[in-house]
C-alpha cells in the first residue's frame, strides 16, 4: 500500500505544488489517488497556512477531501500544530468530522492522552515513531500499542546515503511492534532509498510533497499525483 502526504508542515515558501486550501487538498488528492495512492494522509491549514487541530479547519479540509476520493483519508495531531497536551485531547474530542486515522507521534509529552482520545472516538491510530527519538520504547511499553491501526516508522535522517541503515536500525528496534502492520517512510534525500527499501522489505510506505519535492532523478515534482507515479514505478 501507498499512501499519499498531501503536505505535512510545509506552506507557500516550499512551493505552489503544495495544497493548502480545503479545495486544493481536494483536488490534490483526486489526482493522487488517481495515479494509486490507496490512502490520504493530510494536515489542515489555516487560512494563512498553520496546522491546525480545531474542529472547524479539520472538518472543512476532510469533507472537501472525502467528497473527492473514496479512501481512507488520516490527519496529523502533531505538537506543532498545538503545542499543549490537554488542549490538543480538547480538540480531538470536539472534532465534528472525524478522520479515519490520525498520527501520534510517540514521542511527544500527552501521546498517551492523544491515543485515548482518539481511540474513545473510534478513530484508527498510526503511531508516528519517529528515528533518533526514546518513541519505540515509549510505544512498546503503551497500553494502547496493540489497538494502533498500524505503526508509522518515520526515518529522520535525511541524508540518502545513511537513511537506509537508520531505517534498518529503526525496524530493529521495533521487532514485532505488538504484532502491528508498519508503514516505513523517510524524508526529502533519504525519502527515496527508504520508499525503495520498504517495497524490497514488503512493507506499507508513503509518499508526497509532506515527505519529498523532488523526484528520484532529483528533478522537482510538479504535484502528489506525480510522485505517487515515480513511487509505484520503483515497485
């Protein structure tokens, strides 16, 4: 399975290919989905471009997206886009429209909190654990690691030539992870030999303009639907 990153972190300085806007992720993740994209993965912005958790932005970019494709469609709950536990629990209990998924990153404080919530409203977790971080040991001493939808092994590292052996390193330390599925996904240079290594390996991995925005000849992507083509082609 490849899902697709629609934009992650990332804003207007990194370039026009990235959707913001309800109806840019939309039409973002049509083409996206298109191309082979089994899933969506996104995070909805405000009106000048910020992550955000509250209800109102959340439900705004999932009905646009939901009213596009047909997929599973999962969203970030990152401490970036709302740096205090209780009030990122707050805004995950008042969500109108819910996400099929959402990430938790493990090694973040209130990840316990965040899992719960999530979980108390039927919405799937990807646990985000994250390379160079205490996330594996925290997430495999959780009591909620065996109710995760999958675990989100996210390689840090960025430099193509050592992204490999960190992602090697990083599955190592996860053994069996609860017996859960894993999805392996890297960053801009690294993201490339990690998507390459994860389909050698079998496994679920990602890709989109939240993780690369070049192609693997280095050319820059001109949209998600185009790096969903280039990474099935590695397959």
């Amino acid at each position: 399975m490849i899902q697709v990153c629609l934009n992650g972190a990332r804003g207007a300085d990194d370039g026009a290919a990235v959707p913001l806007s309800p109806a840019a992720l939309a039409e973002s993740a049509a083409a996206a989905v298109a191309a082979g994209a089994a899933e969506v993965h996104v995070h909805p912005k405000t009106p000048c471009g910020g992550d955000s958790l509250s209800p109102r932005v959340v439900g705004a970019a999932l009905e646009a997206i939901r009213a596009a494709v047909g997929v599973p469609v999962g969203v970030t709950t990152g401490a970036w886009a709302e740096p205090d536990p209780a009030r990122r629990v707050e805004h995950i209990r008042s969500w109108t429209v819910l996400p099929d998924y959402a990430s938790v990153n493990w090694h973040e404080d209130g990840a316990e909190e965040v899992a719960a919530a999530l979980l108390d409203r039927g919405v799937g977790i990807e646990a985000g654990i994250w390379s160079g971080t205490d996330a594996t040991r925290r997430f495999l001493a959780s009591p909620h690691a065996a109710r995760v939808l999958r675990v989100l092994a996210e390689v840090t590292e960025t430099d193509a030539g050592t992204a490999e052996p960190v992602a090697r390193a990083l599955l190592a330390e996860l053994g069996t992870a609860h017996g859960r599925p894993v999805l392996l996904h890297g960053q801009d240079d690294g993201a490339w030999p990690v998507l390459r290594l994860a389909l050698r390996l079998g496994l679920d991995t990602r890709t989109g303009l939240e993780d690369v925005l070049t192609l693997p000849d280095g050319q820059r992507t001109r949209s998600n639907a185009q790096l969903v083509t280039a990474a099935l082609a590695c397959a």
